[in-house]
C-alpha cells in the first residue's frame, strides 16, 4: 500500500523518521553548549560584543531562504532570549521598595508568559506541512458518501441561500452526497426554499446545545460516510469535495481535514484601516502558517467550518463537543485522544462573508476566548492519555495565547510606574538593560519577520491584541475561575452601515489608556527638561519615555479601528477576470471580460465601445467558464466607454444558481489568497501611521462640524397646534 506522502512534491513530504532523529541528536548535542551560553554572566562590554555577534549571524544566515537556515535562526533566537530571561531571573528582580517589588514582578511575570509562548510557537511552527490534494480513484463506484450540512438559526435566507446553491453545485456524483440545511429557526421561508432547491431540510425539537446540537442531530437522521460542513455564509467551491475526500481513502484513521476560513469582504480592521488586499488579516496567520504548523505534529485543529469529518471518528468521540463554547476544537482534541489523525490543508476551497462592525467581530473572538480557556479548565491537552507531545504543545498554544490581555496591559502601561512615579522595575542600569532586551528584541521580531511574514506584517499582531485586550480579559479570566459560565452566541453576519462613525463605547477603556500614556510621556518630558536628575537617571527616564512612546503609537493605531466606515453594499464586490458575452434583443452582442462581480451585479470591460448601450437596456449576461446555458438577465446601470456595469435581474432560481457559480463557484477562485509582498518594517510603520492621520482627520472634522452647529442661529420654535 502506498504512502500518504507519495502524492506530494519531495519538498512538502512529511519529514522522514530518519531526519526527524538527526534534527534531535543535533538539538541533543547542541543542547549542552546552549545552556552555557544562556546561563554565563557576562559584563556590559562582553554582552554588547554578544549582541553584536549573534546579530551578525542573524544577517548572514538570513540571506539563505532554505529550512536548515530556519532553523537555525529559530534556534539563534530562542538562546538569545532564554539568555536574556536568565539574566532577569538572576540579576534584575533585588527589590527592596515594596511597591518596586509589585510593578517589577509584575512586569517580570509577563516577561515569563511572553517567552514561554515565544518558545511553544516556535515548536509549533518548526517545520510548517505543505500538504497537497489526494487524488480520489479512477472509479467513482470507491468515492464515499458525503452529507453537506449547513446550520443556520437567526440569519436571513439572503445569506444562506447562496452557500447551499454552491453547495448543491459541486463536482461530486449527485447520487453520492446531499446538502441538507439545519435549521434551527424553524423558519417556513426555509424549508419553502429548500424543497424548490432539492436539498435535504432538518430541523429538531429544541435548540440545545446550540450548533454542536444541530450537527449532533442531524448526525442520527443521515448516513454519509464524510460530513462536510459549512457555517451558512461560507461559500464552497465546485472543487471542494474532490480537493478534501481523497485524503480519507489514503489514511483510514483520518478523522477531519480543515481548509483555510477566507473571507470575500474586508473584516473591521481592514475596512475601518484601509488595508483590505495589501495587509494579512487577522486570521492569515493562523490558516496561513499555525495550521500547516499544526498539521506537521498531527494537530490540526477542527474550526467548526470548510472541513470534512469521518463519521466513525465523531461516532467514537461521542459526537461534536458539547461541554464549551468552542465545540469545534474541543471535538479535534478529542478525536486525537483517541488516536484518531487529522489533516490540513492550505487551499482556500470555500469563502465567506467576515464580521462588518468591530463590536461583532470583538463579540466572536470574546466566545473563542472563552472557549479555549474552558477546555484548558476542563480538558486540559497536558493532562490525561492519548496525546503526542508535539498535540499537546500545539493545543497549549492555542489556549495560552488568550491568556494574553493581563501580560499586554503590563507591557503596555510598564513605563508609566517609572515616568510618573519613579519606580524602579527592572534592577539595573539602561545600558545594561539595552545591552540584554535589544538583543532579545531584535532576534525575536526579526525571526518573526522571517517565519510570519507573508501572514502577518510587524507590529500587527500589537494592533490586534490592543483592540481585543479589555474585552478579551474579562471572559478568559472568568473562565478560568468557572468554565461553566458564558454561552453559545451566533455571529451575525450581512449588514450595511450607512453613515461614518466612531464606536466610542468599544473604544471607551482604549481612550482612557491613550490618555494614561500621554500624561506619562508628558511628566516624563518635564522630568527630563526642568528637574535635576541623579546619574545615570537620564538614560534610563530617555528607556522608559522611548517605550511609552511606542506604547502610545500602538495604542492609537488601535484606536483608528474603531473608526467604522460607511459599508453601503449589501453585496461585497470581488475581483474576477473571466470571458463574458452581453446579448442585447437578439440583434446584436458584445464580448468582453468581468472586472468585478457581485451577487448583485458587475463591471465588465467590453472588448469594444459600448457607448451606444443605453441606462436601463435589458441585456443576457453569458459566463463563458460555466456550461450549459448560463444566460442571466440583467439590466445596465451605468456605461462609460468599454466599461458597462450590470445589475442582476434573476428571473429563476436557475439563474441564481449561475451567479453563485460565477461569483464563487470556480475552482481556482481564491488560490491568490496570501499573494502579497513580504513584510517589510517601514511600510508597516507607514500604514499604521496613516491610520493615525485618518483617526486625527475624523476627529478634526467632527469638531469642525460641532463649531458649526453651535454657530448656527436658533430656528425658531414652531407654531403650536
């Protein structure tokens, strides 16, 4: 029988039991000289020439792209900075001050979190997986059954109608798979549309257990083989079940394969930011590098959606996990508990529609928050039998990250006790402390740079855990205490905001921070200008300023997220080139291309004048890349030289079905998914700085606008009826 990895390219074969053992006698003998190098002290001039040394090598070993030079920067990087939390350990924590021991622990035990992260995230990522498709068999008769769920509560039929047509729409045999809608609405409107679609419709007695319940019952009424599962809005293409199903052929014990979550329209930080297409969001990390890192240690975690589940696995684990908030990732481990594999793979097959208001978005990750911290309380991945070592490093991550909103606020408010109340935190001199957290710094964010740069662009991932960091701390810190408590929320999803505005209420705790930090910056300065200073003090009042400073610019950056923009398409627009035909009262047509499609309509760019089109002309809109006929009516809304823009006119449900499969449906619809440039510091630094100018410019403009209501004369008072 032949080998999973022998469909894959030599480079994205899982690394042989051979290699593995080389790279671990090298790590085993390297181990002894690391741990001298992290534990000997050495004095200002020694560790400055140490820094200068390892940065040296970071540099060099750099220019090489190859996964032995990875490796070895990753190891470079976790000496340096295991050296730098020794030297804190040993010589930094003497405090004699009482209220120096508070602030210095504190900051020191965040320092601890923020290393043990560092270091688990590098395990996780060491060797990323680039699975490929399984070709399924030449005989269709061997190809398993498939049962499409798609489970829906409060969303309107506009969302999910599109997902289950391109659903129905996949290249699968008709007689191996059926979609079915769960529906836990109850809703008429839905069970009309499923029986003029053709899909299976289910719906349960009660509500229990929210989604995890839904799919649990629906689990006793089909009998697929495979369940494929889709949250309502997210759209799969035609490939998806051939791209997915061959892997459970290949690897008997394969419990769940998940594809990436990608998303047509811009979430909050992208809209609100203006980076929409030039910046990784906020998920491209996670599908784009953690999962295939994942997937090399057998970890890949279910995410509730886009993914294919082995029915004998869910069987075997009781189902999907009912226990938390997170049923999604709980389920997974549970699968790997009990011996089960699972896979991932990096092809965005399906794509669907993000959170449009910052509170939505913040509100979802408040539930995984909570959620993974439950499972840490109650089904913690370093405790109990079945789990590799490298599954438990993996699932560890996963929860420890939420742990993230107290160690942030330290970091960030850290300069403050110093600045404004000259309290010594860290014991020791600010050469001495450049001379130590630079190295550690510089080695960390550049091999970052290096391991996530294509996913996640430097300084980010600070704008991120700043706009979730006093919502997030509330429910991990709840759950942590009693992971019993929260419950199961949908996220909302379609919607259009017709007018700018600033959330105030999500940004509140933010403000007063920004406001905390420019005080501090401000006592800061006047020490530096107008007070005599012991010495020695200047240097480290000139530390603490610079990283208050840095605070503070972080800190804005987030608060420009909350300036929500005006989302007035109720239909997001996504950039397809494919060959279209317009056919006008049967006496004439123009071929040309699509620039832009949506469920609503498109700009095409016609091959020659279009100028003698008229505004309101009937026209038939012909996809060339679907077969059969795929004319939709249309009506033109607008005409400028080549360029003609459409709105859809669907007569059918058949030519709702067209539009989907033109929009969505192609295979090679989001395989562009994280083509963009690599990270670069300063184009970084630049973007987040225009997010401050934008966030400044609307606050100018609303003062202007409250100047001139004042000044306006009272109307006056109307005649009384």
């Amino acid at each position: 029988m032949t080998s999973p990895s022998d469909a894959l390219p030599s480079e994205t074969r899982p690394v042989s039991l051979a290699t593995r053992l080389f790279y671990l006698l090298v790590s085993v003998v390297a181990l002894v000289p690391a741990a001298f190098v992290i534990i000997t002290p050495f004095d200002l001039q020694t560790q400055a020439i140490f820094a200068v040394f390892t940065a040296a090598i970071f540099l060099l070993v750099n220019r090489f792209k190859n996964r032995t030079a990875t490796l070895i920067i990753v190891t470079l990087s976790a000496i340096v900075s295991t050296r730098y939390l020794w030297w804190r350990t040993t010589e930094t924590l003497g405090f004699i001050d009482p209220f120096d021991m508070m602030f210095g622990y504190g900051l020191y035990a965040a320092e601890v979190y923020a290393w043990i992260v560092l270091m688990i995230g590098y395990f996780q990522v060491l060797w990323p997986l680039e699975r490929q498709p399984a070709p399924l068999p030449a005989d269709v008769k061997e190809w398993p059954t498939v049962d499409v769920y798609i489970p829906t509560y409060n969303e309107s039929l506009d969302v999910v109608k599109p997902t289950v047509l391109a659903a129905m729409a996949m290249d699968y045999p008709a007689d191996k798979f059926k979609v079915y809608i769960l529906d836990d609405g109850r809703r008429p409107e839905f069970k009309r549309f499923a029986e003029a679609a053709g899909c299976g419709y289910l719906i349960r007695p009660s509500n229990e257990h929210a989604k995890a319940g839904n799919i649990n019952h629906a689990l006793t009424v089909t009998k697929g083989k495979l369940i494929a599962i889709f949250d309502c809005d997210h759209i799969p293409t035609r490939a998806f079940l051939q791209m997915t199903v061959g892997w459970f052929l290949r690897d008997r014990k394969l419990g769940m394969l998940q594809t990436p979550h990608h998303f047509y329209s811009p979430d909050p930080f992208e809209r609100n930011l203006g980076t929409y297409g030039r910046v990784p969001n906020e998920g491209q990390l996670f599908y784009g590098l953690i999962q295939p890192g994942n997937d090399f240690w057998n970890a890949t975690f279910f995410c509730g959606s886009c993914a294919v589940l082995n029915r004998d696995a869910l069987d075997e684990v009781g189902g999907i996990a009912v226990e938390t908030v997170t049923e999604d990732a709980h389920t997974s481990l549970r699968m790997h508990r009990k011996g089960w594999n699972t896979a991932y793979l990096r092809w965005p097959l399906a794509s669907g529609l993000a959170t449009e208001r910052l509170s939505i978005h913040i509100g979802q990750r408040m539930r995984w928050a909570r959620g993974m911290i439950q499972i840490f309380r109650t089904d913690n991945p370093l405790l109990g039998r079945g789990l590799s070592f490298g599954q438990r490093i993996c699932y560890l991550n996963a929860m420890m990250y939420f742990l993230f909103p107290v160690p942030r606020f330290v970091f960030l408010t850290a300069p403050v006790a110093y600045l404004v109340t000259s309290q010594n935190i860290i014991v020791a001199s600010a050469l001495m402390v450049l001379v130590y957290a630079g190295p550690h710094m510089f080695h960390t964010l550049s091999t970052q740079s290096r391991l996530d740069g294509r996913y996640r662009y430097s300084f980010w991932g600070e704008i991120y855990d700043n706009v979730l960091l006093f919502h997030i701390m509330g429910p991990t810190l709840l759950a942590l205490i009693n992971p019993k408590a929260g419950s199961f929320n949908v996220t909302s999803k379609g919607g259009i905001l017709e007018k700018e505005l600033y959330d105030t209420p999500i940004m509140r705790p933010l403000m007063i921070l920004a406001v905390v930090l420019l005080g501090a910056i401000g006592v800061g300065v006047y020490r530096l200008i107008f007070t005599e200073l012991f010495p020695g003090d200047a240097p480290v009042l000139w530390m603490n300023l610079f990283w208050c400073f840095y605070s503070a610019f972080t800190v804005f950056a987030a608060l420009a997220v909350g300036r929500e923009r005006r989302q007035v398409r109720a239909q997001p627009r996504v950039r397809i080139r494919q060959p279209v035909a317009l056919y006008f009262d049967g006496r004439r047509s123009l071929l040309g291309r699509t620039e832009d499609l949506s469920l609503g309509g498109g700009l095409l760019r016609m091959d020659d004048d279009a100028t003698d089109v008229t505004i309101n002309e009937e026209v038939f809109v012909n996809f060339e890349q679907i077969e059969g006929d795929s004319g939709v009516p249309a009506r033109v809304v607008a005409v400028k030289g080549r360029e003609v823009r459409l709105e859809f006119m669907p007569q059918s449900l058949d030519d709702e079905r067209t539009i989907v499969s033109a929009v969505f449906g192609r295979a090679d619809a989001w395989l562009n998914w994280d083509d963009r440039p690599p990270d670069t510091v300063g184009k970084s630094l630049i973007d987040l700085s225009g997010a401050i100018r934008g966030l400044a410019g609307m606050a100018f403009r609303n003062i202007r606008r409250s100047r001139e209501v004042v000044q306006q004369p009272l109307a006056a008072p109307s005649r009384p009826t």
